[in-house]
C-alpha cells in the first residue's frame, strides 16, 4: 500500500508550486510588462535626445506619449487577470522574484557608475539593457514568461553588438532606441498572451 500512495502525496505536493508558478507567471506579464514600458520610455528620450536630430524633443514626447498609451491599453485590458498570487510557495517564488529584481536594479545602478569612472559614459545604457536581458532570462527561465527568451537574447546582443561597432553619442542614441523597441515588443506580448486566455491556470485532471 505504501508504494501506491507515496506517489499521490508526491504529485499532490508538487501542485501548490505549479499554480504559484503560474500565477507569478500572470503577474509579471502584467506588471512587468508595465515596467517594461516605464523603462522603454526612458530609453526612447534618452536615445532621441543624443540623437542631435533638429525636432528630437518633440519626437521623444510623441514616442513616449505612444508608449504611455500602450501601458495604458495593456493595464485596462489585463484587469483582474493577474492577482497577487497567495500561500506559501507563492511567497516563496515570490521573494525569489524580488530578489532578482533588486539584483537586477543594483546592478543598473552601480555598473553605469563604473563605466563613467572608466569614462566611458557612452557604455552606461548598454549595460543597463544587458542587465535587463539578464533578468528577463532569468524570469523566463523560471517563469516560462511568454516574449522574455527573444528579449532577453536581444537585450544582451544588441547593446553588445552597438558598443562594438559605435561610441560616444552615436551609441547612446542607437542603444536606447534599440533597448526601447525590444522592450515595448517583449511588453505588448506579455500583455496580449494574458488579455488572450492563453496564461490561465489549466483546469485540474478529473
């Protein structure tokens, strides 16, 4: 009897864990897609405005307005599609992902500090994307987030591949703008897998 009902505890147990995954996997298409747009909209002014192109101001409030406006549409049609997952294991993948996050933030922060020592201060957006593609891979890794494998690859080959061939403001401009489009691309895709249904957690076997 015992070898019969150990495996049923066993896959009963793993179940907490596979709905926390899931529903973590809802909340960063919708919040992270969101941050991802806070961040695409940064890059997009600072890429412009080292661009030296005559009208960029005014084209780096109409991208960011764009870029406001997807947020927008994916925070309203997203609504009550990811809630903040709850029980333990959730809590447990929940510091995980805050972990990372905050590594990933430290990074950006302390990295562009040590280029511009280094007086490069060209490289400080190449390597916030790569700290992001970094994170992104992580998620995607772990979460099996829908856009953040192609992102993440592209936000550390890209930038990579910019700094090799460019510097100064040439780089600034082609980096952000680059790291901004990726972003904006990996966030409408997280927003629209979860608008779609195809993120929802799997109804459980009879």
């Amino acid at each position: 009897m015992r070898t019969v009902t150990e495996p049923a505890r066993t896959a009963g147990a793993a179940e907490p864990g596979i709905a926390a995954r899931e529903a973590w996997r809802r909340r960063v298409a919708r919040i992270g897609s969101d941050i991802q747009l806070a961040f695409a909209a940064l890059w997009i002014f600072r890429g412009m405005l080292a661009t030296g192109w005559p009208g960029r101001l005014p084209a780096a409030l109409l991208l960011g307005s764009a870029t406001a406006a997807l947020a927008i549409w994916g925070t309203v049609v997203t609504r009550g599609l990811a809630p903040l997952p709850r029980g333990p294991a959730a809590r447990r993948l929940g510091r995980a992902i805050t972990i990372a996050t905050v590594a990933q933030l430290a990074a950006s922060c302390a990295l562009p500090v040590i280029v511009a020592a280094a007086g490069r201060p060209d490289l400080i957006v190449t390597t916030v994307a790569i700290t992001i593609g970094i994170l992104l891979l992580w998620l995607r890794a772990t979460l099996a987030t829908p856009g953040h494998l192609a992102a993440g690859i592209l936000l550390i080959a890209v930038p990579g591949g910019l700094a090799l061939a460019l510097a100064g403001s040439s780089l600034t401009a082609a980096t952000g703008l680059a790291t901004a489009a990726i972003l904006i691309a990996s966030a409408v895709t997280g927003f629209r897998a979860l608008a779609s249904g195809t993120l929802a957690t799997p109804a459980p076997a009879p």
